[in-house]
C-alpha cells in the first residue's frame, strides 16, 4: 500500500534555530499538506500545497514558516526561528483530489527546548 | 462556535458492547466527510468516508445527515483492538482542500 514518508521521526533543537522537515508524498497525489498536534489537542491544519504554490494556509502559518517541494518527491516545511511553542507532532498529508481524503504520514516530533 | 464538534469522552465500554459517536460541524458549505483513527502518538487514519445514503463497513456504520449537519459512527461487537481516539473530520473541498478536524473521542474497550 503507497505511504507518505517522513523524516525524521523526531528533532530536537534549540530555540532560534531552524529546522526543515521532510515528507515524500504518494507519487500520483496532486495536492500536499502540513498538519500539526501539539500534545493532547487536535490536529490543526497549517497549509496545503498545489501545482507548485501555497493553495491556503492557516493563521498559524506565519512568516516563520515556509513549504517548498524541491524536485519531484520531496515537500519539505521550514520553520525558520523555532519557538518553544512550536513543538508538537507535524504530519505531511497528500491526496488525489482536493475533496478526498488525506494519508498521513507518521509524524516527525519536534521538540523545541 | 468549534467548526467540527465531537463527543467528549472518554468512552469506557466492554468488549462486545455496540458503542456510537457523535458529531457536528458548524459549515454548511462542507462537502466531504471521514471518520479517522489516532493510536496514542501516531498518525490518523482513515477509517471511513461518511455518505448521506450511509454506509457500513464490517461492524463501523457511518450515518450523515445533511440537513442536521450531523455525522455518526456507530461500532458493533467492539473488540479491544477497537480501542484508540476516533476523529470526525469535514473537508469543505474549496480552495486547498484541508481537512478540519473535531478534537477526538477517545474509546477504551475494556476485556
């Protein structure tokens, strides 16, 4: 069954570093997403991706945030200045059609300290 | 008002138990509809697409009613395995697609 891959499964770093985490989506999917959890909430839409550009985002993702898909595969999120209160759990997403379901990927902890 | 609003729970149930959930969501304008599972730290899964007509899959049924802006699942024979958090989930399918996810319930089936 196609996966979405992540990695890495967990990141630690240092407040005020960046982080960039990857995500290799279903290869036939067209649309791509960042989701987040932080511990014991809900899954929290950040963005969605679509033929090369941003499709939405939400207010969460603000200018310290940043989405690229560099080649045919990779869907990378960057954080730029990592805050404390940016560690959860992220999940890349990809589906068929804007209207499907997602596959999620496992999930890259973040922890920032 | 939440966009997706689930049951609180948590549900304790026995195993054989038939156990439902419950669901609203505040947009009109939604037009797809899941039921997910989490397993404690990993990802959602999808369990069930919900469809007005309703539909049924082993022992989960999905139920949707449009006009209520209502979703359930119910679960039938509940095994223990059946035990993690369950997630109503609307897709409003404009712009990006996103998916907007209630807060969860969680189940523990009980031997």
């Amino acid at each position: 069954e196609p996966e979405v891959t992540q990695t890495p499964s967990h990141q630690v770093t240092q407040m005020g570093q960046e982080v960039i985490l990857r995500c290799v989506p279903i290869s036939n999917h067209l649309y791509f997403y960042w989701y987040r959890q932080i511990l014991g909430q809900k899954v929290e839409f950040l963005v969605s991706f679509y033929n090369n550009e941003i499709s939405e985002k939400s207010e969460i993702f603000d200018d310290q945030f940043s989405v690229e898909r560099p080649d045919g595969s990779n869907f990378t999120l960057k954080i730029r200045s990592t805050k404390l209160e940016d560690s959860a759990m992220y999940f890349c997403a990809s589906s068929e059609a804007r209207d499907r379901d997602d596959t999620f990927g496992s999930g890259t902890r973040l922890t920032v300290v | 008002r939440k966009e997706v609003e689930q049951d609180p729970g948590p549900f304790n149930v026995p195993e054989g138990a038939t156990v439902a959930f419950n669901c609203t969501y505040s947009n009109s304008a939604s037009q797809s509809f899941f039921w997910y599972r989490q397993d404690c730290r990993k990802e959602p899964k999808l369990l069930m697409s919900v469809y007005s007509s309703g539909n049924e899959d082993g022992r989960f049924t999905a139920q949707l009613n449009r006009a209520s802006q209502y979703i359930s699942l119910l679960i039938r024979d509940s095994k223990l395995s059946d035990s993690a958090t369950y997630l109503c989930v609307v897709n409003r399918g404009n712009q990006g697609g996103k998916l907007i996810f209630g807060q969860g319930t969680e189940l523990s089936v009980k031997p």
